[in-house]
C-alpha cells in the first residue's frame, strides 16, 4: 500500500458530505486531490434530547449511512475513491474536528512530529551531517520535551529571532537585544553576544574564556558543549538548560521589558536542571500501581452483575480478506438466549474489526429493546478505553484509529451499558462463533437458543 493510500485510510473523513453547498469542478484526471490529513470526525452532542432523537431515527433508517457516490465523484480523484470507501461511515452525524493523525491519540506531540520530518525522504530538514548526529546525540538526551524542542528550533535555525523574521519581510528591530552591537541571530544571540558569553562562561560548565567566540559553525559549538558537559558533569547534561534559560531571558526582555541579571539566568538553570533530575529519580507510582489492566473472569462478571452479558469477539487475518464478527447474549441466570455472527468486509486491522463486532452487537441488542447489558471482550484496549470512559464521560478520547467507533458505542450504550475487559479463555464461544463466520462467509445471522 503506498503512503499515499494510507494517508486517506486515516483520513477518516467519515460524515457523510453535506449536500447544501454546491459541488466544486471536477479535478484534472493527473491532479492529486487529498483531504488534508488532519481531518477526523468525533461525536460530542451536548443535547441528549436531540442526540436521543437523532440515535432513533437513524437506527430506522441504516441504509442512510452509505458514501454518497455522486458526490464522491464530484470532489474526489477516481483512484482515491475505493480506499475512502473502505472506510466505514459513523451510524451518528457529527462534526468534523481536527486531528494529528500520527499518534494515536489523536493529540499532537514533539516526538511524533519530529519523527514526521526526519523519516526517510525528508532528510534535507536537516542541515548537514555533523548536524544530524550532534541532533541524534541531543534527541538522546534525558532533558525535558519543551527543552529538546527548542534545541530542535536552534539547531535548524528555526527560532524567531530577528535576522529570521527579517528574512520574511517583517519589520523588526535587528539588534541584538541583549548588547546592540550586532545583528540578532541565533548565533549570536545564544552563544556570540558578550552577555551569552558571560553567561556561559560563568556558569559550572567552564566554558574557557574566548571558546565561543573562536567557533562561528553551530554544529562546532554544539560538538565542543557536548564535549564539556561531558567533561563536567558525567552523563547529565546542563548546557541545554543553560541555552533555554538565554532563550526565556531574551523573551522576557523583548516581550516584558524585564532583564534578568547573569546570576539570575544561571541559577534558574540550575534549578531547573535539579528539579529535572530529581524528578526522573522518582519511580513512576501511578504506574507501580496501575500497571497494566487486569482482565476479569466472566464468571466474576456473572457473580456480579444482575444484567444482561454479551460476549463478543471478531477474527481479523490481513487488511485485504474479509474479517468475522460473533456474539453471544447470556441471560442474568446464565443461561444463553442469543447469537449472532456476520462476515464482514476487510477491515483496516483487528482493533477495528473488534470495533465493529461491539458497535455491531450493541446495535442489534438495542433494537431488539435490551438495555441493561454488560459487553466483554477480551481487546485490552477496546474494553479498557470504554471502562475509562463510562467512568469519566468527559476524559480525553480514546485510541484515534477507533475513535468513530468509541464515539458511536458510547452514544448507542446508553447509561445502563457497561464494559468489561475478559481473558482470551473466557471469550471462546464468540471467537468461535466470528472465526467461522469468517471462514465460512457467513451471512448475517441471529438466532435464538431455547
Ligand atoms: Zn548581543
């Protein structure tokens, strides 16, 4: 599958298209036309009333949520068509939010953004190849995200100083803030200007005087600091805090009027550098007493619930075959009353054919007037994600790759639904039953067991 290809997987541009605006012309046959990769939809109706309405009157009319053919048509280049196809629509409208589409939950961070220009074809981010290594060394380092970010920013000339804003026709004072002698660039502004200089040199690196101001490459810079700190401080690193706390000082100046003395910025960094220290000495306790989810047996489940308990497992082999669904409904004695089982259309991956086998059950059970119903299945991440949810309706969403799922669940589950983690052992009659659904092509099947 090309990158191509992937980036509209993700795009799961999932609403139906909104049929009021008018179509825009068709595109050139050789154009690529991509919906920007940020975009994702999520589901949060504040109204229950309406949300309510709307859940009724959509689950009468299912055939609703299909891709509007003529519109794709219009809007979409022919060859992207089929992949967004295979993305299956939402049952509820929703509006259109933007996502980062490279973490999985949805949010955006440092790390996955650098890893997004710097992967294989983007190398000419990077200036040169003492750069890149001195970057690598850098990215190792065990210092705070927002420090390495703006060591990132330095080291591909990405700081907004003046001689860089200069360069985009701004109109901006070029001088250096600190001494007015030169021209403000990140060169000189961090390591060149005699109140940087000062800074270095005093602080406990022992810069040697002069030793700055001998280098006029960055990279040879940052070689002879790595070298230093090294020399200092065995394997913790002050000079990136040394660096940030120039960086803070310059903004204060420029922005608040308010010059911070040498001593100032050197102790901050300092006390920044010790509580950064000290805070990785601390084991993690949240994760010393979480660890990881535990799964609960379903004869727990049925010791302990009074409801409904509906099992429910898919069986996934590859992105291009077709995936099963299966799910069996106990009685609160016990006793099985319901199944059901489908083959269903490739699905991108076993998470999302897990998805759907839940969104699917869910949906049926609900028609068919259940609704108190305890759903397990033993995908970690599936079940915990909406454990956590049922807890905290209003937390940060779930894994992005299932989002439109999570979304649908939660608006299909009612309050009297809950959610329950299993082990693989205790869900075997409905990964049976979605093993040879699969196998066997089945078509959608309910029965009923007397
Ligand atoms: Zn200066």
């Amino acid at each position: 599958m090309t990158e191509r290809q992937m980036t509209i997987i993700k795009t799961r541009c999932v609403n139906r298209l909104e049929p009021s605006s008018p179509p825009p012309p068709p595109p050139p046959p050789q154009q690529d036309i991509l919906i920007p990769p940020i975009l994702l939809v999520s589901l949060r109706s504040d109204d229950e009333f309406i949300r309510e309405r709307r859940i009724k009157e959509e689950m009468n009319e299912p055939n609703l949520n299909e891709w509007d053919d003529t519109k794709l048509h219009d809007r979409v280049h022919p060859e992207d068509i089929p992949i967004i196809k295979n993305t299956r629509l939402r049952l509820f409208k929703a509006p259109d939010v933007p996502t980062w589409i490279f973490t999985k939950d949805g949010q955006y961070s440092v790390k996955s953004g650098y890893h997004q220009l710097t992967k294989p074809g983007t190398e000419h981010f990077l200036p040169n190849h003492t750069m890149t290594t001195l970057w690598k060394q850098l990215w190792k380092l065990n210092i705070p995200p927002k420090i390495k970010h703006f060591w990132w920013r330095v080291m591909h000339n990405a700081l907004p100083v003046a001689n860089n804003l200069a360069r985009r026709r701004l109109k901006v004072i070029p001088d250096c803030i600190f001494c007015g002698d030169a021209q403000e660039s990140i060169l000189h502004l961090l390591f060149q200007c005699r109140f940087a200089k000062e800074v270095w040199e005093l602080s406990p690196l022992h810069i040697e005087p002069g030793q700055l101001e001998s280098r006029d490459l960055l990279d040879d810079i940052m070689q002879y600091l790595f070298k230093s700190s090294n020399q200092a401080m065995s394997k913790e690193y002050l000079f990136p805090f040394i660096g940030w706390r120039l960086w803070k000082a310059r903004n204060e100046l420029f922005f608040n009027n308010k010059r911070w003395a040498i001593p100032e910025i050197i102790h901050n960094a300092m006390m920044d550098f010790k509580l950064w220290t000290d805070s990785q000495a601390i084991p993690n306790i949240s994760l010393l007493k979480h660890g990881k989810p535990k799964a609960t047996t379903l004869q727990e489940i049925m010791h302990h619930t009074s409801s409904f308990v509906c099992c429910v497992d898919a069986s996934w082999l590859d992105s291009q075959s077709r995936a099963g669904i299966g799910w069996i409904l106990y009685s609160p004695q016990g006793r099985c009353v319901l199944r059901g089982f489908s083959s269903v259309a490739p699905v991108t991956t076993a998470l999302e054919a897990e998805a759907l086998a839940l969104k699917e059950a869910l949906f049926h059970l609900r028609r068919l007037n259940y609704v108190d119903v305890t759903f397990c299945g033993d995908s970690m991440l599936l079940y915990c994600d909406l454990e956590k949810i049922k807890k905290m309706p209003h937390s940060v969403p779930g894994c992005l790759e299932i989002q439109s799922y999570l979304d649908d669940i939660t608006a299909l589950s009612l309050n009297s639904f809950d959610f329950k983690f299993i082990c693989r052992n205790d869900n075997s009659v409905a990964d049976l039953l979605a093993k040879s659904a699969r196998s066997q092509n089945l078509p959608f099947t309910i029965s009923w067991e007397y």
